[in-house]
C-alpha cells in the first residue's frame, strides 16, 4: 500500500512502531522494519557509543527502515548527526521543534519527524522543516503531550501542514488503523500493540495484563512521575490496575531491573516499566498502555500484528492509498 509517508521513508506498509524504551529492543524494531514497517529506537538512557553500536547492529539484520527517536533536550548534536547517518529517519518528542536539530539530521542525509500534541506544534515543527508530522492524541499510552483527542486534532493538522502526517494514540487493532487512515493520515504509529508481541521487551507478566485489559481501562496519571520527561510535565497514561495498586503499597522501593549488567532498585513511582527480568511487585510499575489497550487479545510475532492490521485495513478500504 502507497500512501505519502510510505513513498517519502520508504517503507512498504505506513505504519511507525512507537519507540517505547527497553519495551523496544532490536528484535522488536528489526522484525517490524522486516515486515514493512518502520522500526524505532529509543535513544532516551542510552549512551551513545551504545545507541550507535545499536544501530549498527540492526541495519546488518535489515534492509528495512529504521528510526531513531530522540525525547530529551540533553542530547548531544554529533550523537543526532552520527544517528542519523544510520537510519532513513530522525524522530523528536517532548521537545519544542528545533530548525538546529531537523538541518542536523537532514545534513547527516536523514529524514525528520516530529511528534506533537497541538495543532500549533505541528506548524513549528513543518516550519522547522520537518518533513512528517505525527499527531499524538490523548489517547495515547505512555507520557502525553496534549490534551484533544486524536481524531479532531487529526482533522485539524491535516487542514494546517502540507506534509505527510501520522497518528498516535489509541490505535490498537486494525479498526482504529483503518478509521484514522480513512480520515486522512498518512500512517498510523502505534505502540501497545506492538508491546504485546513475541518480541517486545517488557515482562511476561506486563504482556498479559495488557491482554487481559478490558475496554478502557486507563488512566492519564503523574502517579509515576520519577523520570525525565515528566520534570516539565508530568503526564502519563497507563493502566489503572498500576495506580491503585502502588497506592496500596509503602514502600519505597518496588522492585528491582537490570541495567548495565547490574541489578538497581526501582523506587515509587518510578517512570521505568516493568520490563523483561524484572523483579518485585510488577503489578505496581508504570505499566504504560494506550486507551485501545482492551482490543489487545493475545500475544504474537510482531510481523503477524503487522499482516493483521494491514488486513483489516484492506479488508475496510480496499481502495485505499492504491495507485
């Protein structure tokens, strides 16, 4: 399917895996570029000679398209120029559209998106010269950057920017898919789906209490506002089931990862998720999820979730992005 983002990066399905963190290994990221999509990688908490070795890394697995999301002020302009030279996009979030940080990457020979939560940040950011915009609507799982829910802010960046524009937030299946792309996006950018997957880097035991999610079961919190973005704002959804139950909890430490070969605690409120080797009380870690979360019913290989919700989307517009 042809649509304009698909035609600009060079991908052969318009989907975007949302960067998630430790959620998102390589494999995770490698399997979607492998089927399709553009596979993303946090660069947040990884010191660059890692973020790059990474990199390196993952292109020798694929030929796919691979992205490089960046969400903190605090990064270094050789480390987005040398990221850059080694993916086909650049991706910003939580941060005002920087023209410096987009002539950067574009110098180093990539792409740039920039996800944002206002139709106001999507002209900065196509102003900066961004060459995609995503929409982040409020239904998004993780940290949230605006407040409109994501179809009538879609509606409302499609009529402001010429370039191609993603959604975010939400879409979990491939009815959501196929009802944001009906409504004009160029391509959809999804995370919980994709953390439910063979291949995700989160516990077992997060895995399952997003499948087992029913309906919206949700909630936008600063209960685990410990990390890095939510100092300038502290908003994240996550399941609910998370909130109550470290309200349950008093102590201070709620268990424990493992990060940099070494196991550190995880204090209250934490901002880290329960991922892969976890320990403690798992249930009361910042266990992100997006609002579509209860249409996740079982756990797969990434490239299957892929087929699916391209299925679905063909299924319900045949007509769609066909040239």
């Amino acid at each position: 399917m042809e649509t304009p983002f698909t035609e600009l990066v060079g991908c052969s399905v318009p989907i975007q895996q949302a960067p998630m963190g430790a959620i998102s290994p390589p494999d995770l990221v490698v399997a979607v570029a492998e089927a399709g999509g553009v596979g993303t990688v946090n660069a947040l908490g990884l010191p660059p000679e890692v973020l790059l070795r990474r990199l390196d890394g993952m292109r020798r697995r694929t030929s796919g398209v691979l992205c490089a999301n960046f969400t903190s002020e605090d990064v270094d302009d050789q480390v987005i120029g040398a990221a850059a030279e080694r993916v086909r996009l650049v991706d910003f979030f939580w941060s005002e559209p920087s023209p410096r940080r987009v002539e950067l990457a574009h110098r180093s020979g990539a792409l740039v998106n920039w996800q944002v939560g206002s139709v106001a940040e999507a002209c900065a950011a196509v102003d900066a010269g961004c060459d995609v915009v995503t929409v982040q609507g409020v239904e998004a799982g993780g940290h949230v950057r605006g407040s409109e829910p994501l179809l009538p802010l879609l509606h409302e960046v499609l009529d402001a920017v010429e370039v191609p524009v993603l959604a975010a937030g939400g879409i979990s299946d491939g009815l959501a898919f196929a009802e944001v792309m009906a409504a004009g996006a160029a391509g959809a950018r999804i995370g919980t789906r994709f953390l439910a997957t063979s291949e995700s880097g989160a516990h077992p035991a997060y895995k399952w209490a997003v499948v087992d999610a029913v309906g919206d079961c949700t909630v936008i919190t600063d209960a685990f506002a410990d990390c890095p973005l939510c100092a300038t704002s502290p908003r994240a959804r996550v399941l609910r089931d998370a909130v109550e139950r470290l309200a349950e909890l008093d102590d201070d430490v709620v268990g424990t990862v493992i990060m940099g070969g070494a196991r550190v605690p995880v204090g209250r409120g934490s901002g880290l998720p329960p991922v892969a080797g976890a320990e403690g009380h798992l249930d009361a870690m910042a266990m992100y999820a997006g609002a579509g979360v209860g249409s996740v019913t079982d756990i797969r290989p990434a490239a299957e979730v892929v087929a699916e919700l391209m299925a679905e989307l063909e299924r319900r517009q045949p007509a769609h992005g066909r040239t």
